[in-house]
C-alpha cells in the first residue's frame, strides 16, 4: 500500500523546534512516510543537515538553498556549491526562486541567484525545488535556458492551466498545497483538476498555507492527506488511485527519499 510523501516542509524552523516529535508522530499516525525539508538560508543548513537520513517514525530527505524572501551573503553561492560537494546526502537542491511581491533583493538580482542555484542543480544533477510568486513569466524564460535533467517542483502552485502545462514541459512538477481548500482560488483549482496526474506531488509547506478552515494555525505535514482528500475531490479520481500515482510521482522526482 503506498503512503503519503509530504514534498515541502520546514520542519527545521523554530515553529517545530519544541515539539518535532510529536509532529513526526502525528504524520505517521495520517499515514504520511516521507518528508522533503527545504533550506531557506545558510544559517539553517547547519540545522538541517542533522535531520537528513532520519528514517523513523517518518524518512527526511533534505535540500539545500537559498530562498528568495531571505538575505544572503554575496559569498553564499560559493558556499552552497561547497556544501553540495561536501554532503553526498542532500537530495535536491531548493528552496531557490524568484517572488516579485516579498523578495528582498531586486528582481534581477533574485534572477541572478536561481540562475546561479539552476547551474549547481545542472551540474550535480539534483532536482530543484522552486518558490515563484507574481513571477512566473521570468521563471519559465530561465528554464528554458537551463535544462534541468533532474527535473524538479514548483511548491505552492498557484497559476493557470497554460502555466503548469508550461513547467510541465520543462519536467518540473506541480506542487500541490492547501491553496486548492480554498472556493476562492478558482484558477488554479481548475488547472490542477485538468492536467496530468504524473506532473503532480502532494505538499504542506508547513509550517505556513495552512488549509482553509485553519487559518491562523500553525500547518502539519499530517495535514498532506486532507490536501490528498481535497485534490481527489477536484479531480473525481478515486482516492487510493490518486494516492498510489502521487506517491510514485515523488518517489520518481527524488529518487533517494526512503520511504
């Protein structure tokens, strides 16, 4: 029987840091095998590093990044090229982006940083793992100058149909997160009931998008299976099929992620 793999969580965020366990052991009591933890900056490679392997009661894969929405050091590039390097046992390489509402540096100098954090993915051929807010359009012109043969993930995806056949096409996923419990989030709802089942991987972005009727609580990645239930919904699919196919989807995506 498949589980749930949750493909972008922070759990090595101070939100987790009194109670990690218990929040493991909630996932594993909804049926949740498999975790992806994204980097955010190089202050919590460290920290992060040091869940990477942890098999039980859930499997943690890790990426290293560094993420749009937070200040890097312009010397912070070269020190993830070495950390690749150094740690055979990161899985993929994220969270990397572009955000044109919260970035904290210049719209051509986030492109700058993904395309140098692209070229890393390229040539250690690890997925990436992308954040995109209000900036789609520069994103899909950087995939098309750098092919990926890893492939990789937009987590959160919000956009429209023609956009996720777009990623699609370059081989990058669709990550599917509590954006889809929302009546109001019609676009992209449509999008993810519509296009192939094989683009999509299950997510919580916990500790944040939490799911509606939850707003203002901290998320979960147990709660990856109510986002299963909603998806299963939108697409009239039955759920354990959706279920075995999203499975395989990530298993695919990161191919070292134990489950």
């Amino acid at each position: 029987m498949s589980v749930l793999i949750d493909s972008h969580c922070h759990l090595d965020l101070p939100a987790f840091c009194g109670d990690r366990d218990a929040v493991l052991q909630r996932a594993h009591k909804a049926g949740v095998g498999a975790v992806m933890v994204p980097a955010v900056d190089r202050a919590h490679w460290s920290g992060l590093l040091q869940l990477a392997g942890q098999r039980e009661p859930v499997s943690i894969g890790v990426a290293l990044g560094l993420h749009p929405c937070f200040e890097h050091q312009p010397d912070d590039l070269d020190a993830l090229a070495r950390a690749l390097e150094n740690h055979p046992e990161v899985m993929a390489l994220g969270e990397c982006g572009l955000d044109g509402v919260a970035g904290v540096l210049p719209m051509a100098e986030q492109i700058a940083l993904c395309q140098g954090q692209l070229a890393l993915a390229h040539q250690h051929r690890l997925p990436v793992i992308l954040h995109v807010r209000k900036a789609h359009n520069e994103m899909l012109s950087l995939l098309s100058r750098q092919p990926l043969p890893a492939g990789g993930v937009v987590h959160g995806f919000s956009g429209s149909l023609v956009q996720a056949q777009q990623y699609w096409r370059h081989g990058i996923h669709l990550g599917v997160g509590g954006v889809i419990t929302y009546p109001r989030a019609n676009k992209t709802r449509q999008a993810l009931a519509a296009i192939d089942a094989e683009a999509l991987v299950l997510e919580t972005d916990s500790p944040d998008m939490p799911l509606c009727g939850h707003q203002g609580e901290r998320n979960e990645p147990a709660r990856v299976a109510d986002v299963l239930a909603q998806l299963a919904q939108l697409r009239q699919q039955p759920i354990g099929t959706l279920k075995a196919q999203l499975t395989a989807n990530t298993q695919r995506l990161f191919p070292r992620l134990v489950i």
